[in-house]
C-alpha cells in the first residue's frame, strides 16, 4: 500500500549538506540495497550517547546518504542543545534514516517494512527513530511492528528509571488530540511558532505588526500557521504541491487546514473571493516579514534567494536554505533561525514525556491537561533556547546557525563526560 505522506516535488541530487561536516566521520554509515525493487537506503549514525542514538526515518525520491549525514549531524546538535544538567531528559546522540523511494509508490510500504526489517538488530539495540519527510508516525509504527519490532524507540527503555510508567506517559501522550489534530503533530508547530515569536520579541515588532509565508501544509506547516495565526500573525500566503494560496489581507488559516487532504494539499473549493492562486514559488516573494520553510529541504538557493524580501526565515524543514544562499541572505539584512534549533520541539517533546520532564503530574486521564503541559513546557524551553541562540550570535558577531554551533560544541564534552558513548558495562 502506498505510504500517505505529503507529496514532495523532484528536485535535483542535493548539494552537500547546510551543516558543517564532523570533525570525524560518523560512527556508523551504513547502505541498504532492497532485493526486491533495488532502491536503496541509509542509516547515519553520528554519535552515541550511552550507547543510544536518535533520529527520524525519511522517505523521498532522491535521498543520499550525503543528505542522511548532515540530517544526523543535525539531530546530534538538536540534542545537545536541548541538554539540562537538571533535566530527567538525557540527551543521546544524533541519527538519522533515509529511504530513495517515492511515497506515493504503491511498492513504497513494502520497501518500508523491509528497510526496518533489515535495520532491526539497529532499532532494537541502539537506534530510536520515527516518523520523518515523506512518513507519518502511525506508519512507522505500523511497518515496524510488520518488521518484528517492539517499538520504533525500544532502544531507549534500558535507560528508564520506570519502562512501564514511561511508557504509559507517551501512550497518553499520543492519545491526546486537540480540536482533532494529535497533540504529536502540533508540538512541533508550536516549537517554530515560538521561535519566530523570540525572534520579534527581540527585535520588538509586535506579533500583530508581522505577516508571515508559509511553504508546505503538512504536519509542522499546518501546525506552524496555526500557532503563528493564534499569536496574531497574519498568515499571507501558505503553498502545497498545486501552487501557492495568497491573500494581502490575510488567510482564514482553520478553513485551509479544514480543507487539507491527507498530503497536506488544500481543495481549493474551500478558498474565499479574496484569495488568489499563484505559481508554487510565489511563497517566497509574499510581502511578509516571516517566511517559513516546512516542506522539503535545499527549498532556498543562490537563484530563488534573490525574490525574498522578508526579514526573517525559520527554519521549520530540515536544511531548507543552502549555505551560500544563507550567506547571500546574511549580507543583505535577513536572518535565518536554523532548523537545528527551530524545528527541534517535536523531537525533544518525545524525550521530555519518555523520561518524565512533563507528564507526571497532569494525570493520564485528562488529556486537555496533558496537552497544555506539552505546549508550556515547549514554549518555555524554545524561549530560552532562542534567546540563547540571538544573545550567541549578538555576543560573537554571527549568525543564528553559527551561535547555535558554538553552543551544541560548549555541551557537547559535558554530555560525553557526564554520560560517556556507550552503555555502562554490565556488572555481576
């Protein structure tokens, strides 16, 4: 069967990643050949933390092992950064999984389900992994069960203190829905969303003053422009797979995401006299002060950076803006908060639930409470972490991205000498 999962576009084998290269190879690269159809597939595994890694499972035609790497690169930084020494959630390393298959393909569940299965003896002992561009949580859940898994995060319960009870929490967790829409797929909508806020915040333009483009309508797209429309943002344009929706005066932002089909593509029936269809890349010239890349990655380069007239970007897709696009962007006045920070909710909302940062005292059976733990505590930590982040950059001369490298290094040998790369050596 095929995998719902939004469309992507084709796009030309990508550039070398938005992220620096390790300092050191990866841990573990590893290339997968399926039998069956011959596409082929990667796992990265950039470091271990207590002998753990974690990292999301992506499916698009064109996925390299390059694009894997940085990805893992990527999730080792999003961990670190989202370290505290006073936090039950320990960070683990960085991973990441790619599949070149079209999602759309009707073989493309079956080459899913082989993939895990051959990745198995990885997911049972050292890599946590889970839904990702092109995939959605519940068919990963879905697959790996098939493959003979426990759990597509099985590899993290020997470092709970109580497997059961955390496992109960990100059950409750995962059964929670706010005005129909899983509290998983909102989480990570609601980290962008504040980051951009932070972000006006310290320029002091107010949330009402700030229209905001938005690409892709998916999961943490849809997410985003609904946070983003609740804090007061006008949403101005929002693009799918058939083009580009636009109104100056503003979105009706719930009818669009109440006429989304299961790819994230919006009927355009349900569109008002005001709005207007444009060609798919109108998004990026949309008079706005905001754009948000939620699609797919390498979106933003050296051609198209040239139409962006907008004051900030925020990185809510993995490595959306190339890097000489974002230099280009720099040295003209526009600053990108980078996906290692922006789009990082979503992942760290599993580990603060799993370990007990939130969950534990709301009580299982209220889900309303439960949701607005999730969303306090995303809130609270992508506050700081931003405002980290700019002070970094203001301190040091330098760009989002750049500040956030330097603070994912400064923790980087804390989290190696507090928790080591491996799992502590059995005793008897």
């Amino acid at each position: 069967m095929p995998v719902p999962a939004a469309p992507q576009p084709s796009v030309p084998p990508p550039p070398p990643p938005s992220l620096p290269s390790p300092p050191s190879p990866p841990y573990l690269s590893l290339t997968w050949t399926d039998h069956v159809t011959g596409r082929r597939g990667f796992l990265v595994v950039d470091r271990l933390v207590r002998g753990v890694c974690s990292g999301g499972l992506r499916m698009r035609p064109g996925c390299t092992q390059a694009e894997v790497a940085g990805l893992a690169r990527g999730m080792t930084m999003k961990e670190a950064l989202h370290y505290d020494p006073r936090a039950r959630y320990i960070p683990l390393g960085g991973a990441k999984g790619g599949i070149d298959c079209d999602p759309r393909d009707p073989a493309a569940y079956d080459v899913l389900v082989r993939y895990l299965r051959a990745m198995r003896p990885c997911i049972a002992d050292f890599w946590t992994t889970g839904e990702d561009l092109g995939l959605t949580q519940d068919l990963v859940d879905r697959a790996a069960a098939e493959a003979g898994l426990t759990s597509c995060v099985q590899a993290v319960y020997p470092l709970l203190d109580d497997e059961a009870a955390a496992r109960r929490r990100l059950a409750d967790a995962f059964a929670v829905a706010v005005d129909g829409v899983g509290l998983d797929a909102l989480v990570g909508g609601c980290g962008v969303a504040e980051s951009v806020l932070t972000a006006l915040d310290a320029a002091g333009v107010p949330p009402a003053h700030a229209r905001v483009a938005v690409q892709g309508l998916g999961t943490m797209g849809g997410a985003t422009a609904r946070f983003l429309a609740q804090a007061g943002l006008t949403v101005v344009a929002v693009a799918d797979i058939k083009g580009t929706v636009a109104n100056p005066d503003g979105l009706d932002v719930e009818a669009l995401l109440a006429a989304r089909d299961a790819y994230g593509t919006v009927d355009r029936a349900a569109l008002r006299p005001g709005d207007r269809e444009l060609p798919d890349g109108a998004w990026l010239s949309a008079d706005a002060e905001v754009l948000v890349p939620a699609a797919v990655s390498y979106a933003i380069d050296v051609t198209n950076q040239e139409r962006i007239s907008a004051r900030w970007i925020a990185e809510a897709a993995n490595m959306p803006v190339l890097p000489d696009a974002e230099r280009l962007l720099t040295a003209r006045g526009v600053t990108v908060l980078p996906d290692v920070v922006v789009n990082s909710a979503t992942n760290a909302w599993w580990w603060w639930t799993l370990f007990g940062d939130i969950g534990t005292s709301s009580g299982t059976s209220d889900g309303a409470a439960l949701a607005d733990e999730a969303f306090a505590h995303t809130r609270r930590a992508m506050r700081a972490l931003v405002g980290q982040v700019l002070a970094r950059a203001r301190r040091d001369g330098t760009t989002p991205r750049a500040a956030a490298h330097a603070l994912a290094a400064d923790r980087l040998p804390e989290i190696t000498e507090r928790f080591g790369w491996y799992a502590p050596r059995a005793t008897t």
